[in-house]
C-alpha cells in the first residue's frame, strides 16, 4: 500500500486546499494507506518537504493550485520519486492537462491505484532564477502581466481573476519585439506575448496549446502578434476552445530549447509563481517526472 505525504498550500484558494485534502485523506485512510501532512510556509519550503519526503520513498502530493503543482513537480524532476496531486487553487491547469478527476473518491482511486506516467518537466533559465524547473508553461508579455494583476486580487477568484487581470493588463499593453530563438533558429516576433507550453493549458483553463502533450518531449511555442485592441479581446475569447490558433496572428512553433528576449523589460512568469523580467531560456527534460494520473 502506498504511503503518502501531502504538502498543503495554506493559502492556495483560502480554505480549500485543507477542505480538498480532507475529503481525499479520508479515502486514503479507508484503503488502509498512509498519509502525513506538511504545511509550506513558501514555495521554497514546499520543494524542501517534497525532496525529504521523496528520498523516503512516499508518494508526495501536492495540494493546492498550479504553483504549488509546479513547485513541487520541479523539485522531483529528474528523481524516482512519485507525484500526485489534489486540485485545489485557482488554476489547476495541470491537473487539467492530466485529466484529473474532481471528484474526491475517483482521485483517491487514482492515487490509490493507478501506474505512474512519465511526463515531461521544464528547465527555466535566467538571470535571476539561475534554475528552476516548473511543468505547466512559461509565457512572456500580457500575460505574464494579467497574471501578476490576478494573483495581487481580493475580490475576485478562479477565472473571474485572470479575465480581470487581462482586461487591465491588455489595456496598457504596447507590443514588444521579440527574439524568439528555437532550437536555435531565430525567429523574430512583434506582439503581446510568447508562451513555451508543456500543458495545453493556462490562466484558468484557457487553452494556449491545444496540440501540446506533456509527454512528447518538445514545447509548442504560441506567439500571438501584434493586433488591435479589440480583435486581442476577440483572441482572448477564443482561448476558452483553442479556436485562437486559427487567426492569422497566432503562429505555433515547436522545439526543445526556446530563448526568449525582447527590446525592452518584459515580464515573464512561469505555473502562475515564477515572476522575473526577459530573457529566459527554457529547456524540454523529456519524461523527468513520474506522476499518478
């Protein structure tokens, strides 16, 4: 029987990341499996718990949204050790890409029972972070900048935030010039963003990638150029179905290594945490994590 130890974002979505692991603990617990839980005081304790309790052999969950998700996920990148995760924040764009179940007695099943899946990790590289390693995506530009201005929010939640955030971001946007280099090709870009993605989705279930696998071993590169305000509200629309990809401002790109800069200080940020200014490079590591889904 596997034995667990959950990692719990005190303030991932308020309450619900305990209110969520509550309800799946108990289904654990009546399988006759272990369970511990640890509460992180920041990310970079997050990824400590986790390391400690990978090299002791528990399967670690991550509870709680994309951040703590990525967090942790990157922490065990490149280990044996085994990841599963309780949905619990505003995003859950992961969880999402890897069919989760919501419902508390189908992920305890999950996790209870089913084989580990080896799924693609990315490696961020920079200046300032030196290092990191985060699953979802990396996205440089608008968004970036909306997803600063949702996670500062009090008011609003889930999808409402990020909608918010990009309203107020795309509103005092002005296009950037990119140097998008992929897999050593360079590919110049003016525009509102570019977006490395692992996972098909971002920003609360909005589909940047629809084609992007997160076991393939490549990044689908989306780069949205440069457009009319309204039409860019009309692109955000579409973001809901993946139907974006078909305007003729959207290219896709595909590759194993993406360096992005720009003309001026641009923001990035990377599973809705990471938050630093171009450039960046960031770096496919095929299969590097194991993962319950």
């Amino acid at each position: 029987m596997r034995q667990f130890t959950a990692i719990v974002n005190p303030t991932a979505g308020g309450s619900a990341s305990a209110a969520a692991l509550l309800q799946v603990a108990r289904q654990l617990r009546e399988a006759g499996a272990g369970l511990e839980t640890e509460y992180s005081r920041s990310l970079d304790h997050a990824r400590e718990l986790a390391r400690d309790a990978g090299r002791r052999g528990r399967v670690v969950l991550a509870v709680g949204g994309d951040g703590i998700a990525g967090g942790i996920g990157g922490a065990l990148s490149g280990t044996d050790a085994l990841l599963g995760l309780v949905p619990a924040g505003r995003g859950n764009d992961f969880a999402r890409a890897l069919n989760l179940p919501a419902d508390p007695t189908a992920l305890a099943q999950v996790l209870l029972h089913h084989e580990p899946r080896n799924v693609d990790t990315i490696e961020v590289e920079s200046a300032v972070h030196h290092r990191t390693v985060v699953l979802g995506s990396v996205y440089a530009g608008v968004d970036a900048l909306a997803n600063r201005h949702a996670n500062n929010a009090t008011l609003l939640r889930g999808a409402a935030s990020y909608y918010a955030g990009g309203l107020r971001a795309v509103t005092t946007w002005r296009a950037a010039r990119y140097r998008v280099t992929v897999d050593g090709v360079d590919h110049p870009h003016t525009g509102y963003t570019v977006v490395a993605a692992n996972s098909g989705y971002y920003g609360s279930g909005r589909l940047i990638a629809p084609e992007a696998r997160v076991d393939d071993g490549l990044l689908d590169v989306v780069m949205i150029r440069e457009a009319p305000r309204r039409l860019f509200f009309a692109l955000m629309n579409d973001l809901k179905t993946g139907a974006h990809v078909h305007r003729p401002q959207v290219s896709i790109l595909r590759g194993r290594e993406i360096r992005i800069e720009a003309d001026r200080e641009v923001p990035y940020g990377a599973d809705g945490e990471v938050e630093a200014t171009l450039p960046v490079t960031v770096r496919v590591l095929p299969g590097a994590l194991r993962v319950l889904c």
